[in-house]
C-alpha cells in the first residue's frame, strides 16, 4: 500500500479500543481506473482493500490504514481532474434544498450570517443567498472554489484549507459541514475550530455518512459509502463525543429526505446479480429481479428514514452559553 497511515487510537475519543469489523474493496476505483486507463493513481488504488475499524468506547468507524494528507491531496487532485466537481453528478439541487429547508428552521428570527465549510462549488450556499443569508465559504480545491466565486462573488469565497477558518475574524450564526467531515483526517480539529468561529447562541450544521444505516447492516462491505475517500463513519454516539470535546451541546438529528430512492444502493444489489464477474459493466437481469431490487430499495429507504437509520444524517451542534 502506498501513501498510507495506520491508526492506533480512535480520532474522536483517543481510546486504543478499536476492532476491525468490515474489509470492502472500492469500487468507485475500480470504475474509475476503467473509464481512465492512464490515470496511474487510480489503477494504483483499483485493488486496495478498505479495512473499517470501530471505536468500542464512542462507536466511532473509520478507514484503518487510511490515506495519509499527501495521499489524499493526490486522490483529490485525481478526482478533481475527472469528476468529482461536476455538478451535475455531485451535487444535485434537490438535496441542498433539502439542507437548506432543515437550516432555515435552526434560524427562526430569520436569516443570518452562514459559512459553508466545503463549500464545493458553491451550490448550498447560492440557495441560501437567494434566501438573503450573508454567505461565505471556504473550499479546498482551486477549480471548484473559482466555480462558486462565479456563483457568489469574489468577496464571498475563500480558496483553502483550515488555516483560512482559523485566520477569519468574523462570527458565524451557522457553520455548516455538508458531507465533508467523513473525507478529513481530524475532524476534532475542524469542529474545534468552527465552535470558536460562532457568535453566541450559534450553531453547527453537519451531514455525515451514518454508520448505523440500515442498508450497511444489510449489506456489510457492499454498502456504497465504504469509498476510499470516505475516512470516517459517524454514529450518534460518537458525534455526542465530537460535540462534548469541543464545547458543544449536541442538540438533534435526523433524516436527509433526499435519499429516497438511492440510486448507490442499486447498484450494490446489483453486484449479487451480476453474471458475469469479470467485467464491472456486464450487468444482466430478468424484470423479477429488477421488481425485487426496487421493493427492497424502497424498503430500505423509508424503513430507514423511519427509524433515523438512512445512510445520510443530520446533527445540530449549539455553543454552550457562557
Ligand atoms: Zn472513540
């Protein structure tokens, strides 16, 4: 394995009582690796095996070995070059109006001042703006940071990393973390330093990956979130952790209404039919099957959004008042 850090304690609680409880291989890689044969790092990284360790203390889960900065830098780099700040594939309007909907109702004296934490391109936070928040954001990668300032203005955006949120001297009502938690190395770090970025009363926003999906209880290591670039798996638990360490009160979670219908699921349930083993495009089925895995898709989705067991979730986390 190349590039990669082994992890002796967990990265929320610091305890040394980790187990290993899935072995997956990516398979976004694999897809990847066929659609652009020359890219070396994902041919490189078409065949690892992603081990999933649980904290027994937290119930936090996460990648072990994970890619270490340098190696995640590289796998952005890659994935940025293909397809990764593609609007169209990553990040669909739908779901950030759903966001946005679950926002609005945190801020209930109206709009205020919001930081989008990854913000990407740029999507979530134009819907908010249109809505008359004062927005910024902060964006790793330089392509999808000069989409959003197109978006929302040069002043509104910020290219870089978690020195940029430590530096600003402003303060947040809502700091917001949208699917960008289970892709950084320390989230105790970025939590710890949004907290102190929020005026009194303010709240962070996080979506996280759900470790206590219903679909990964069902389908173990052929649950679609288990990705290379997926390092982290929250539980209530451990996000309760997250919250405490920092100063936090974690207040309430729930469903991502988006999911219905996931399409990433189908295609898992797919692989147990697939014919022929060979060829990752070779998938072949009879209209029962089809019926069947629809049935099951829906099951699922509602069974979990239910129970607050979707493969997505949303946590409110308040500053404690002095
Ligand atoms: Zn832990």
């Amino acid at each position: 394995m190349k590039k990669t850090t082994n992890i002796n304690n967990c990265p929320i609680c610091n305890s040394t009582l980790i187990n290993r409880v899935i072995i997956a291989y990516d398979k976004t890689m694999r897809s990847l690796s066929s659609l652009y044969p020359s890219n070396l790092f994902f041919k490189d990284y078409k065949k690892i095996s992603l081990q999933i360790y649980q904290c027994q203390r937290c119930s936090f889960a996460f990648l072990n070995p994970r890619l270490s900065r340098e190696g995640l830098n590289q796998l952005y780099g890659n994935l940025y070059k293909t397809v990764y700040y593609d609007d169209k594939r990553r990040h669909k309007e739908f779901q950030y109006q759903d966001y946005f909907k679950k926002l609005k109702h945190l801020k209930k004296d109206g709009p205020g001042k919001l930081l989008d934490f990854g913000c990407n391109t740029g999507v979530f936070l134009k819907i908010a703006q249109d809505n008359c928040w004062d927005v910024m954001g902060i964006e790793l990668s330089y392509q999808a940071s000069q989409i959003a300032k197109k978006r929302l203005g040069n002043d509104r955006i910020i290219t870089g990393a978690i020195d940029e949120l430590k530096n600003l001297d402003i303060q947040f009502d809502i700091i917001s973390f949208l699917n960008v938690l289970e892709h950084l190395p320390d989230p105790n770090l970025y939590i710890k330093i949004a907290s102190r970025k929020l005026s009194p009363g303010g709240l962070l926003f996080i979506v996280v990956p759900n470790y206590d999906s219903i679909r990964r209880i069902l389908i173990g290591e052929n649950w679609s979130l288990i990705l290379l670039e997926h390092i982290n798996y929250f539980t209530r638990d451990s996000v309760a952790y997250l919250a405490s360490n920092n100063g936090l009160i974690l207040k309430q979670g729930g469903p991502i209404d988006y999911e219905i219908f996931n399409r990433g699921f189908f295609e898992k349930i797919k692989k147990m039919f697939r014919k022929n083993e060979g060829s990752s495009y070779s998938f072949s089925y009879g209209r029962d099957a089809l019926i069947k895995l629809a049935f099951l898709a829906l099951i699922t989705d509602f069974a979990g959004l239910a129970i607050n067991r979707g493969d997505f979730i949303y946590y409110v986390m308040a500053k404690k008042s002095l």
